[in-house]
C-alpha cells in the first residue's frame, strides 16, 4: 500500500494528464452514493452523542450554555471528521473496491497493461483525487448538520440558542475548520489508497472479491483511527490555544 501510494502521487504529477474525465465521473459517483447517508449520519449522530448525551451532562452542573464549545470540541475536530470518513469508506470505498476487483477477476486490468495503458494512471489516480476532494468538501457538510444536531439538542431542552452560539463561536477558530478539512483530505487519500489496492489484488472469484471488500472497509477503519491520533497529538502540540477552552 505504500508502494502504491508513492507511485500514485508520482503518477498523478507527471504528464501527460488523461484521467479527467475519470476523475469527474468518480467525483459525481461518491457524491450521488453519499449525500443523503452522511446527511442522515451526521444529524443523527450529532444530536445524539454529543447532544444529549453531552447536554444530559452539562444540565447537571447548570451549564448548558457550554454545549456550544463542546461541539467545537466534539462536532469539528472529531466527530464530524469519523462520521464523513466511515460514510465515505463504507459507501463509495466498497464500491471502488468491488468494481476494480471484478475488473482484476475479469482480467480487464492485465488486458490493459498488455496494451499498454498504466491501470494506475488510469484508474487509480482518478479514483484517489476524486475521494480525497470529495472527503474535504463534505466534511463542511458534516459539520453543518452536525452542528445542527447540537441545535435540536439544545431546543429539545428548551433552552435559548444565544448562549450555544456564543460559546460555539468563542471557541472556535480558524485553525478548527482548516485542521478538520485537512484531516478528512487525507482521510480520503487512505481509503483511496486501501481500497483500489484490495480490488486490485483480489482473487478467488466472486467470493475473492467479498473478502476484499470487507478486508478494505476493516484497514481502512483501522487506517482512519491511527491516523487521526497522530494526526490531532501533532496539531495539538504545534497549536496549544486549542487546548484551553473559552467561557
């Protein structure tokens, strides 16, 4: 997978350029299969964990003015980030995944490389920058519905949405918004990467690709979790204001 990840990068910057119309029909393909479940998984998952579990907790101690911040905490860097990945892996991944291993299985991939065409050029390069731009780009719609769930939260406690804005909006800061998209960027760029390399080295038939599929939605998981610790321990050691939080 490293191996892979290397000659994608370097496939992608050296010319000539032809997967354009590849990477557009990639582009549109992730986004018509995950719209309507990320939209679904974020409200839900927004106005459930974090908002009421999180506001149950805050009502306790007088404080649900706070909810606010905590969704900076909670929404922006985390949850919102996991809940755009684990759509995106488990949706339009799987889908790479099984299409490029019945490819592999059909020998469509071998005919191109006797022809001469390069399957990463053609076929991986595509599919890796349209999933990694279309992870960045949703992950602002996660937040936004997201944070929408904070708001059903914070009305079902009949409580004013003043103060939960004006805690959100002092704790939250640039460095928040660009941290999550930059995150979920490469997010993409791992479930890219594992999923085209289980399609494109499955075997067995139709039930060599099943296990491929399942296979890359476990790594990729597994990829996702590792890097996000590595991921926020660096941005919170270079960045330590976001470690204090603001009334």
């Amino acid at each position: 997978m490293v191996v892979l990840t290397g000659r994608t990068i370097v496939s992608a910057l050296s010319p000539p350029y032809p997967y354009g119309p590849e990477f557009v029909g990639q582009f549109m393909f992730a986004m018509r299969l995950c719209w309507f479940p990320l939209l679904v998984s974020t409200i839900a998952f927004g106005y459930e964990a974090p908002g009421l579990q999180g506001a149950n907790f805050l009502v306790l101690f007088g404080a649900l003015d706070r909810l606010g911040g905590f969704f900076v905490l909670a929404s922006i860097r985390e949850f919102a980030p996991f809940v755009d990945a684990i759509v995106l892996a488990g949706v339009a991944g799987t889908a790479i995944t099984a299409d490029l291993g019945a490819r592999r299985i059909r020998e469509e991939l071998d005919a191109l490389e006797v022809l001469g065409v390069d399957p990463i050029k053609n076929l991986v390069v595509p599919r890796f920058l349209a999933l990694m731009l279309v992870t960045g780009l949703f992950d602002i719609y996660a937040l936004l519905f997201g944070i929408f769930g904070g708001v059903l939260a914070t009305l079902v406690n009949h409580a004013p949405l003043g103060p939960f804005w004006a805690t959100f909006f002092n704790n939250a800061s640039t460095t928040d918004l660009w941290g999550s998209v930059i995150k979920t960027t490469l997010f993409g760029a791992i479930i890219a990467v594992v999923c085209c390399y289980k399609g494109m080295t499955a075997e067995g038939g139709a039930e060599g690709v099943g296990r491929a599929v399942n296979q890359a939605v476990v790594i990729a998981f597994l990829a996702i979790f590792a890097f996000n610790y590595v991921f926020t321990q660096v941005l919170l050691a270079t960045h330590p204001a976001l470690t204090t939080i603001v009334r």
